[in-house]
C-alpha cells in the first residue's frame, strides 16, 4: 500500500501535509529546504505514500537522523506503514505523532519483534507570548555557542532517553541547521551558557520548538521560561504559530509551557525503538 515518493511528488505531498501544518512543521520545512529526493545528508529522508482512490491520503518520511515523522488523514491510512518499514528495514530510532495513528505504526512494528517504548505526550500550540520575567541574559545564539548546545544536547538525551540517541556530529549539525535555517536561543549568565532552545521552522507555517535544555544547578530559576519565551519570540516574528511536544509526567515543563502561554491541543505518543 506504502510507495516511495520522490521530489516529482512534492506538490501533493505539500498539500496533504498543508491540511494541518501545525503538526507537520518538521516534515514542511525539510522537504522545502532539502526537497524529496534521497541524499546524504542529516536532513534528506527516504519518503513514503499511500494512496486511496488515486490521491495521496498518508505519508511518511524516515530522516537519515534517525527520526521518522508522519501524516494521515484518518489512522485507518496508517495500517501497513510499519510493515513495509520493516520490509525496507528502514526503521526510525525515535517517533512522534497522534496517539491513535502512531499507535498503529507501533503495533505492527511490535509484531515485527522490535521494542517500543512509549511515552504518553501533550501536542501544545503557542500563537502569543505571554509576558514573563527576564532572567539572564537571553539572546540569539551565535556560531561559537555551538559547542556548548552540543554538549547540553548530549545531557539532554541522557536524561530523557537513558542513552546518546543521536551521534556528537549529526546533533551538531542538526543544531547548525537549526541556527542557521530557523532558530535558537540561549541564557547566559556570568558569562556561561546556562539554558538553551532551538526551533525548526517552515516560513509561513509554523515553527517546532524542541531541545529545551537547563544545567541541572541552574534549574528552578526561570531560565528556561526565559529561553523559550525569548526563541518563541523571534519565530512569531516570521512564522503563525509555535508548537512543541512535552511528556505527560514532565510537569516542571508543562508549568514553564503554560506560563508562557502554550495550550494542550492533542493528545500525543512520543517513541524510542530497539533495533
């Protein structure tokens, strides 16, 4: 039912993904800077459809990063699309999406014999800042803060993945990426790095904000209100909306969202697979 897509399907691959651009920021952004066809960098993705009736109605794509990222219609397109997956043996590391399409995907790759762990999630939208208190210094990060994002990025996955999910030089260049082709910001105090964001951006869709990262002595502070207000900012000058996804359980980060003026919109499923 799944077939690839290439960079002569991108129209209509835009316009299902244009039925709910809030969801689809990274899916947007990647095929209008990379486009759709294989290559070898971080970014390029293997692209797959389904089609109902002639028209596009699912697709996928699973990044060389990694991660793979999705939209359906109705979960009823999902069905099929962990099976040709595991055909292709093309599997994600990490997943995130709608509890009832994703939880599609994971059953059949589950009947596969691969592990999934998952992780109940709130889809939060954001289209104003509320006003909050400036800690630090926050500002726009620059190309020599690189390093240090890399190495909080690397912290970040430790704790919230038990494990380095993502190699030093494909967070470094995703962070690149980011800065240079979207967003990122940081708080500085006493001249150290102490909090740090970055957002994908698709102009004229939406944002996704994500690497939302405190050092552990300097949390409790508001830092990282500051920083995500500071990076929300800036993207609502260029793009409609910002959006994240935050686990359940995670409530420090949920206080820090709503205060910010985030809004639950969907319930969400955030997964790690074992290969």
């Amino acid at each position: 039912m799944y077939q690839p897509l290439y960079e002569e399907n991108s129209d209509e691959a835009l316009a299902l993904l244009e039925q709910c651009p809030e969801y689809n920021v990274v899916l947007l952004s990647n095929i209008n800077t990379f486009g759709m066809d294989p290559g070898s960098t971080p970014f390029h993705a293997a692209y797959l459809g389904r089609r109902e009736g002639g028209r596009l109605v699912a697709m996928c794509g699973r990044y060389n990063l990694g991660s793979l990222f999705f939209h359906a219609e109705s979960h009823k397109y999902m069905e099929g699309m962990g099976a040709h997956l595991l055909g292709l043996g093309i599997l994600p590391g990490y997943m995130a999406g709608p509890a009832s399409e994703l939880e599609v995907v994971l059953s059949e790759l589950e009947a596969g014999g691969v592990g999934v762990d998952r992780q109940p999630a709130d889809f939060m939208l954001l289209r104003e800042v509320v006003q909050v208190d400036v800690v630090g210094m926050s500002r726009g990060a620059e190309p020599g803060d690189l390093g240090v994002m890399v190495e909080m990025a690397a912290m970040f996955e430790e704790e919230m993945f038990g494990t380095h999910a993502m190699a030093t030089d494909a967070a470094r260049d995703l962070i690149s990426a980011q800065m240079t082709h979207g967003f990122a910001s940081v708080v500085e105090v006493d001249g150290r790095i102490v909090s740090k964001a970055e957002a994908t951006a698709a102009p004229g869709y939406g944002a996704q904000v994500g690497g939302v990262y405190t050092l552990p002595g300097a949390r409790g502070r508001g830092y990282s209100q500051a920083c995500v207000a500071h990076l929300c900012r800036r993207c609502l000058e260029t793009v409609p909306s910002c959006s994240l996804t935050v686990h359940k359980d995670n409530y420090p980060a949920l206080g820090v969202y709503h205060r910010i003026g985030f809004s639950r919109v969907a319930e969400w499923l955030i997964a790690t697979l074992e290969r």
